[in-house]
C-alpha cells in the first residue's frame, strides 16, 4: 500500500473533527484553511516517524498547534472582519445572527489560556471524548475536567461582560 493511500485511509474518518478544531483554533490569528494545509503537508511529509496509527489525530493536532504558532509569530493578527463568515464558507443554513454568534464566541475563546482553550475545543467544538481529550492534550482526565470546567466559566464569564457592554453602550 502506498504512503499516499495509508494517510488518506487515516485522515478520511477524522477530517471533520480536524476541520472544526482548526477553524475554532485559528480565529483570529490566520485562515482556518491555510492552518489546516500547511498541517496535511507536513503530517505527509513525516507520516513515516508515526509508529503509532491510532494516535493519528494526535499527530495532527500536535503539528497544528506548532503551525499555530509560528503563525502568530510570523504575521501580525488578522482583524474579525477578515475571517468574517469563513466557518460558513460552505454551510447552506448561514446567516448574519450565526456569523455574529460564531464571532463571539471565538473572540472569547481566544481570550482563555492556551490550555483551556484548546480543552474546549478539542471537547466542545471538535467533539472528542475526555478521554481522547485527554490522550490528546497528554494528560490526566482529571485535568481535562478541570481545564473544561475553568474554561467555560471563563468563557461564559468573557460572553456575559461583552453583552452586558453591549447592553449598556
């Protein structure tokens, strides 16, 4: 079997996941689809170092936050209305009220710390169990818990102060 057809039988049942972790992850800071390329590039490219099958979306998470990084170190922070309505780029159902909502609740998720957000994201956006959180993150399903219960308080905290500023204003 060919190193293209073995990654593509890994990656086919995990696409989904992956395209919502990094459209939640890369708000803000680059395109969903640029982080989500230049990780499949060289996930490709180092397929032959993952002993491991099974931890594969490990594997891609892993080289996404590294991408994520260099990201943000290497251009300045893309402002919202130049990532405006890219999660809906193919859903049929949008609408401005959604596109507003998804704004929000990115920008408040890019204020957490990096731990917490990623928890959120790979749990509440990506869909993942705690214990795949947990595999992922590379930690205890304990901690998952608790950086899930931080992080939406933290969260829900960040959403109530931006409505009631809108409220007030």
């Amino acid at each position: 079997m060919t190193k293209k057809k073995q990654f593509m039988e890994l990656y086919g049942p995990v696409h989904g996941s992956f395209e919502r972790f990094c459209k939640a992850r890369s708000y803000g800071v680059c395109d969903f689809n640029d982080l989500m390329h230049d990780t499949i590039v060289i996930a490709f490219e180092q397929f032959g170092a993952l002993k491991n099958k099974e931890a594969f979306l490990s594997f891609l998470f892993g080289i996404a936050n590294k991408v994520h990084a260099n990201f943000r170190r290497k251009r300045k922070t893309l402002s919202f209305s130049d990532v405006k309505g890219v999660e809906n780029a193919h859903d049929a159902t949008f609408s401005i009220e959604k596109n507003f909502q998804h704004d929000e609740l990115y920008e408040a998720l890019h204020q957490l710390p990096e731990a917490y957000r990623n928890c959120v994201i790979l749990y509440e956006i990506a869909g993942f169990s705690i214990k795949e959180t947990a595999a992922i993150q590379e930690c205890s399903t304990d901690a998952v818990k608790q950086r899930l219960s931080r992080g939406r308080k933290m969260l829900a905290a960040a959403l109530t102060e931006k409505t009631t500023k809108t409220i007030v204003s």
